[in-house]
C-alpha cells in the first residue's frame, strides 16, 4: 500500500509539472474565460456576490461559486493569475482521479490501478476541462464525490451520520458550482440505481428529510441573498429562464436528441474505441456482475438520457459521466486477454501520435497555421512520434496493452511539458492578453477617447485588460470617418474593406490583427 501511496502521488506531481507551463503562459480566451473574469471585476466594483451583471446586463446563467472564487483571487493577487483559477480546474480533477482509484480500487487488479489514474487523466475533454477556466469540472467533483458518499452509505461503509451529513453537502455544492444538473444527476441515478436492483423503498435513507432539509436550506439562503441583491427579476431569471427554459426549449446550445451519440466519440480521444468497446462486450458477455459496477454502468446510462433530453447541449456536460466510462472499462481490464481489437484501438491513438511530426512540419507551412512552426512544438511532436512508435512495438511484440497505453500518456504529457514553454509565442492567435497589452503602450501618453473594436469576437470582455469599457463599430462607422483621436483594434484579413481609412495611418500587427491610431 505504501508503494501505491507514492506511485499515485507521482502520477499527480508529474502530470501537474507537466501542464505547469501551460497553465503559466496560456492566455485567457475570449469566449467564457475572458467573460468570468469581466463579471468578476464588475461584481467587485459593485460590491456584489449573488447578483452579477455582465456590462450592466444581468448574468444569472451560473451560480456564484466558482465566481467567488475568481473573485478572491482578483483581491487576493490585485490582478488575475492563470495559474491560481487553473488550479480550481486540476486540483478537482485530481480529487476525482483519487476519489475513483479509492472507489474502484478493490475490483481492479492493482496491475491496472496505475493504468486507470493515467487513461482518465489524459482522456481528452475530462483533461481538456482540466485546465480551462470552467465551473465543470469543480461541479464534477462534488457529483462524483456525493455518488460515492451515497455507495458508501448502502454498504454501511464508514461513519453514517457523517456520511448521511457530506452526501446532500456535496449535492447542494454541485448545484451551488453549475446549476440543476448537480442535483439532477445524483437524484435519478441514485434512485435507478436502487430502482434497478430493488431497493427502491430504500431511497427515503438517502433522499430523506435531513438530505432534503440541507438541500432547501441552503437553496433558501441563496435565493434569499439573490432577492436581496437582484430583486423578483432577476430570481426570476435564475430559477426558470436558465432552468426550465433551457431544459424544455433552449436558447443557447440547441442540439437534437442523438447529440452526446456523437460527441462521445471524440470527448473520450485517444481512449474512444478502447473505452466504449471493452463497455459494449462487457455488457453483452454479461461481465457486469458487482453492485459496483451495476452502479457505474446505470450513472453513464443515467446521464446520458437525461442529457439527451435536456434541450441544452454541449460536449462538456457529459463530464460527469467520463470518469464512470473509464473506471468501468478498467474493471473489466482483468477479463480481455491480448486480442486484435483490443490491440487495435490502442493501435490507432498510436499510429495518430506517431504521424505528429510530419503533421506538423505540413502545418507548420500552411499560411493559416504558420505560428506553429516553432522549435518546441516540433520537439513536442517529436516526443508524440516516438512515443506513438514505442507504443506500438510494445503492443504488438510483447503483446503488452497496459504497458503500450502508459507509453502513448507519458509521452504525451512530456509532449504538452515542451510544447507548453511556447505558448507565450503563439498567444496572440488564442486571446486577446497581447493585443490589449500592446494597445496600452500605444496609448501611453496620448490623448485618446478610448478603444474602437470592428470584426471581432466578443470584444466587450476586454476591458479586463483595457481597464475600460469597448466601443464596438461597424464598417460604415469607420468609412464615414467620424472616429477620431482613438484606437481601432480589427482582423488583418478585413484590412482590405477599411484601407482608405486606414492606409498611411500609424498601425500595429499583433497576431492576426491589426491596431491603428485613427
């Protein structure tokens, strides 16, 4: 145990010095990064913390937990840091990854424990969402954390009076991270659960009073501060425009029903096939014996229904389900000798990763991808190749999966280690940090009225480095010529519609866009 103990810690530390480059030197991007950080700073100077506006409009798309925390680290710093708000990212990712070992651990041969921490750690979203500036992955943690709360509670495991306490705790956190979805996940596959193994009269031990009396007592306080803070309007739009209407007839992110049929397959890269299949043989041989992994196949099961029916959709909502996908899968590990199709979707990951140095040398020429053509990246796709090949020598001379899948993650995440000391290079092409930054010194000293922003996306939130607020333009504001003694930030590609009122005129070029003192 001791041994495990360390093994399961050095997993952590390496894939954590591993991303610490990239959560150093990553820019913020401009779609929700960037728009956390601006609702921040206004919550700030408003003296707000359950009622956000986002420039003046009311934002009661999310709960204010993971706001909060964005906020605490704009008093605590003065300034934003990547790498404090990523931390809020991995470390529940890391609690996850624990929390699952912990959890499965006893049904897995400890051959494939190892195995089981490194294929959820570098499955594609679940790692994705690691390290971006989201409320999921946080939300997921405390899912994940109330269903196994709950599994230990119909085992009669641990302390049940402090297990009967953290369930609906962690429950109401969830909901208090992202929303509905945090109660709506443990509730139906917990009550499922017990529906399918016929224990449903149980279900009032885990959904009784005291779970439902902290559960609403919190909701209480909450929507109480909201009321206090927002007024009818605004409660109004928390509880049911970004509920029920999302749910029933979304306004954001409509998807049809099949939606997560599909993005399963690439949300779960490069363990897709690997993962899926070993589930689908397992189901139809019949392997899903235990009560613990009855448990996971009916949360996969579970989510993904409710999901599909749930109006609203994007890829990163499946989260909650991608740790129970590949725990499940490891259980089974045990039961799959050496076989074509096993080896054969370790194969194919393998072979992509051993084409990443040729892939990027042609990208690396192509006009719209030339920023990749730095020394490092090459390095990194270097080390993807070779590892690719090792990997597949390892699979298919000495017939070892487990050891062949520890090649493709190790050598990816040292590929993500040199690859990400490059990322100050190409951070004009991922936000708007640069941009903004070589703004200001242009503006330094001059007697400007502010910043002009024409043909790009999502501009507003840049008054996160701008310290002021954006004025958005047309094109017929910019050719009638009535902007005067101001900034004009715009794509380089649109040069050509505006180049009689731009030609001859002080002008910068940052990444792919252009600034110009008109």
């Amino acid at each position: 145990m001791k041994t495990d103990f360390k093994s399961t810690y050095a997993i952590y530390l390496y894939v954590l010095l591993a991303l610490l480059p990239v959560l150093i030197f990553r820019d913020y991007t401009p779609s929700n990064e960037l728009r956390y950080l601006s609702i921040a700073d206004e919550a700030l100077r408003n003296g707000t913390f359950f009622a956000f506006t986002n420039h003046g409009v009311p934002y009661a798309d999310k709960p204010p937990l993971y706001l909060w925390i964005v906020m605490f680290g704009k008093w605590l710093f003065g300034e934003h840091h990547m790498w404090f708000l990523s931390l809020f990212s991995l470390f529940p990712a890391f609690v996850i990854v624990h929390t699952m070992d912990r959890w499965a651990g006893r049904e897995i041969d400890n051959e494939y424990r190892t195995t089981g921490k490194l294929l959820l750690l570098s499955c594609g979203l679940f790692l994705g969402l690691a390290i971006v500036l989201r409320m999921d992955m946080l939300m997921c943690m405390f899912i994940t954390l109330s269903l196994h709360t709950f599994y230990k509670m119909s085992k009669g495991e641990g302390n049940n009076r402090k297990n009967a306490f953290l369930f609906p705790v962690y429950v109401f956190l969830a909901v208090f991270s992202k929303g509905p979805v945090g109660i709506l996940v443990p509730l139906l596959c917990t009550v499922v659960f017990l529906l399918l193994t016929k224990r449903i009269r149980t279900a009032g031990h885990y959904w009784g009073w005291k779970t439902w009396g902290i559960l609403l007592s919190g909701c209480a306080i909450w929507f109480g501060c909201v009321y206090a803070e927002g007024g009818s309007s605004y409660l109004n739009n928390l509880l049911f425009h970004q509920t029920i209407d999302r749910a029933v007839n979304s306004f954001h992110h409509e998807e049809p029903f099949y939606y997560y049929l599909i993005s399963v397959w690439y949300s779960l890269l490069p363990w897709s096939l690997f993962l899926i299949g070993i589930i689908a043989v397992a189901i139809c041989k019949k392997q899903i014996q235990s009560d613990l992994q009855k448990f996971f196949l009916t949360i996969i099961g579970t989510t993904f229904i409710l999901l599909s029916v749930i109006s609203s959709k994007i890829a990163v909502y499946l989260l909650p389900a991608f740790p129970f996908f590949v725990y499940l899968a490891v259980t089974q590990l045990s039961r799959f000798a050496w076989n074509r199709w096993l080896a054969l979707s370790i194969a194919v990951p393998a072979l992509i990763f051993s084409l990443a140095a040729p892939a990027l040398v042609w990208l690396g020429r192509q006009d719209d991808t030339r920023f990749l053509s730095q020394g490092l990246f090459y390095a990194a796709a270097g080390i993807l190749t070779v590892s690719g090949l090792a990997s597949l020598y390892v699979l298919y001379v000495p017939k070892k999966i487990d050891r062949a899948i520890r090649f493709l993650v190790l050598g990816f995440f040292c590929a993500v280690f040199a690859g990400g000391w490059a990322l100050p290079r190409i951070n004009s092409e991922i936000g708007y940090g640069e941009l903004c930054r070589t703004a200001l010194q242009v503006t330094e000293n001059r007697s400007l009225s502010g910043y002009c922003v024409w043909k790009i996306s999502r501009p507003e939130n840049m008054d996160v480095y701008l310290h002021q607020d954006i004025q958005i333009v047309t094109q017929e504001d910019i050719l009638s010529g009535k902007l005067h003694d101001t900034v004009l930030l715009f794509p380089v590609k649109e040069t050509e519609k505006i180049k009689k009122i731009v030609s001859g005129k002080e002008s910068y070029r940052v990444g792919p866009y252009n600034i110009v003192i008109l």
